[in-house]
C-alpha cells in the first residue's frame, strides 16, 4: 500500500487509487476526512477517527455545540471548528476548499453518524473531487444500517430514502414512486411525524412488515416490529416516541404465483377506467382474492406504470 499524498492521483475528475492516509504513527496527509461518529455510544468512536480529528487542522462540522461537545467528551481539545451546513454550504464551501488547495487536514463530520448521509456534505466532496484534492473516508455508525441490520427485514436490497416531505400530498407522491421498488426502504423520521407517515406508508404501500428503530446504540434503544398497520395503530395510541426514530419497510409482496398475469391484466383494465381504491375493490370481488392483497398488487402495477 502506498502511504504518501503524491502517490495520490490529483488529476481533475480522477477518483485515483487512494492509499490509507492514517496509518500508525503517520500524521494524516492533506485532504478531506469524511468521519463518522457515534449516534448514541460513545465507544463507538473508532480509533482512526480519534487519530484524524486529534490530527486535523479544521473539523467542519453541521453545529459546532454538538461537535464541541462530542470534541471534549472525549478528550480532544484545540481544534478548530467550522460550520458547514445545508444553509451555509454554498458561503461556507469557498473558505473550506481554501484551505484544503493550501495543505490542510480538513475532517467533516455530522452532528451524528456517517456524514453526507442527509447532509450537504456530497457538494464538499464533488468540489475536491474536481480539483483532483484527497478525499477519504473514515467509515463508522450509520442509524440507516443499523436499523436495517435490527429490523428483521430482508438486507440483501434496500433503498435509503432519507427524510419523507413533511406535506401529505408530497409525502403521498414520493410513496407512491417508491411503492414498486423490490427492496426494503429506509426512512427517517421524526418521532412527532412517526404515526401518520406510518399510517400514510400503509396506505400508499399496502400491507407489509416493518420495523421501528429508535434511540439506537443508546441506554434505551428499541426495535418495534409488526406491520405498518399495527404500527401506524400503535403510534396513534402511545404518541410520539421519545428520542430519534428510523423506519424500516419490507419489500412488497409478490404477486401470487397462481393466475398472477390474469390478476395483473384485470387490474391494469380496472386502473384504466377508475381510481386505485375502486380498481382493487372491484378486481378482489371479481377474483375472491383478498382485499388487502389486491390493494397492494393494485400500488405497485400503478407505480410502475407512472400513473
Ligand atoms: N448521518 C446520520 C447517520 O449516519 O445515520 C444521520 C443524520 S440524519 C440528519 C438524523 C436522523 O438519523 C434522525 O432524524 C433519525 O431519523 C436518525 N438517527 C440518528 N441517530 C439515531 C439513533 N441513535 N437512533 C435512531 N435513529 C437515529
């Protein structure tokens, strides 16, 4: 393995074959340092990132009260912080690529967890990218992963979809673009919002397993899992959980081995002539087939159709 930066390819719009730049003993090259942090445990620092944050010139960060806090809570003191967020990143983004050109050790974190995810932190890295500067990454925590690893949900496809749109409407129209993926999604969410997304999940999706991830690595992490209509039910009832939340959401169903294509054409003829409710009614009398079922085969044949 090659251990100097001018191994590094610098060249514009290279992704080079980049050497590990925090090897023992060695302090890091210049570059930028994507370092996740935990999302509740502490000891689930790793020792690399100990290494480059102790070592880095500048740590951008999305709030410096949170990164300070995490900064003394173990041990790391004298590092300059600086903020760059989704409000400041095109203000912030100059000063930081400044800096990087000029041989800094840049780390960027998030207020939690691997950063990029759901932060603007990707524009950083496009930016270095361009300008043929070290971009590395300091794997780590993750609530997506780990919700999905907790879930009990099948892992081998998934589909990360961040945030849901906070308006009905919008949070119904990305649902429903999602509703044909064959794969497990993932969502966060915020625990006020939790019980009607989940009711809109199982309208729009149908029935399926899920889970609900909160407070993960932390003193009182739990997974509930069910289906979306018992969890929507239960949300509903106890309130909004305390703490931060992640949901998990099967893949659909198949659609039934026996008379599949004659249950797909009767529903596509039905979806043509009315509206999805009113389809997958009439075609579960036609058929004797279970409501529920017809439903969800009903969501995923419009979604693949755009309609
Ligand atoms: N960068 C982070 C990561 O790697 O997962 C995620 C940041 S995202 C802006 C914040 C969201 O992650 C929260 O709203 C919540 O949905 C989820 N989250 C973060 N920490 C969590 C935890 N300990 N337990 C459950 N969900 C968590």
């Amino acid at each position: 393995m090659r251990d100097s930066a001018s191994a590094v390819s610098r060249s514009k719009g290279t992704a080079g074959d980049q050497p590990n730049q925090t090897m023992p003993g060695s302090k890091p090259a210049a570059g930028l340092y994507l370092v996740a942090t935990p999302i509740g445990n502490l000891d689930d620092i790793t020792l690399r990132a100990l290494k480059v944050l102790k070592g880095a010139d500048l740590i951008a960060c999305e709030d410096t009260r949170v990164t300070g806090k995490l900064l003394s809570l173990l041990g790391i003191g004298g590092t300059s912080l600086a903020p760059y967020h989704e409000h400041n990143a095109e203000r912030a983004r100059p000063a930081l690529l400044a800096r990087l050109r000029a041989g800094a050790v840049v780390a960027l974190v998030s207020d939690a967890g691997t950063p990029l995810v759901s932060d603007p932190g990707y524009r950083l890295v496009r930016a270095c990218l361009e300008e043929g500067l070290l971009v590395t990454s300091l794997p780590g925590p993750s609530a997506a992963l780990t919700a999905l690893q907790l879930s009990g949900l099948p892992c081998d496809r998934f589909l990360f979809a961040g945030f849901l749109p906070v308006k009905a409407g919008a949070r119904r129209q990305s649902l429903a673009e999602l509703a044909a993926v064959p794969a497990s999604l993932l969502f966060y969410e915020s625990p006020r919002r939790l019980a009607d997304s989940l009711a809109a999940m199982e309208a729009v999706l149908g029935p399926r397993d899920a889970a609900v991830a909160r407070e993960l690595t932390k003193l009182y992490e739990e997974v509930r899992r069910g289906s979306l209509a018992e969890l929507a039910a239960h949300y509903a009832a106890a309130g909004p959980p305390k703490g931060e939340v992640v949901v998990v959401i099967g893949p659909p169903a198949e659609a039934p081995a026996a008379g599949e294509a004659e249950l797909d054409a009767a529903l596509t003829r039905a979806l043509a002539a009315s509206s999805l409710r009113d389809a997958a009614a009439a075609v579960a009398t036609a058929t004797g087939l279970p409501k529920r079922q017809v439903y969800a085969r009903a969501v995923v044949l419009q979604a693949k159709d755009g309609t």
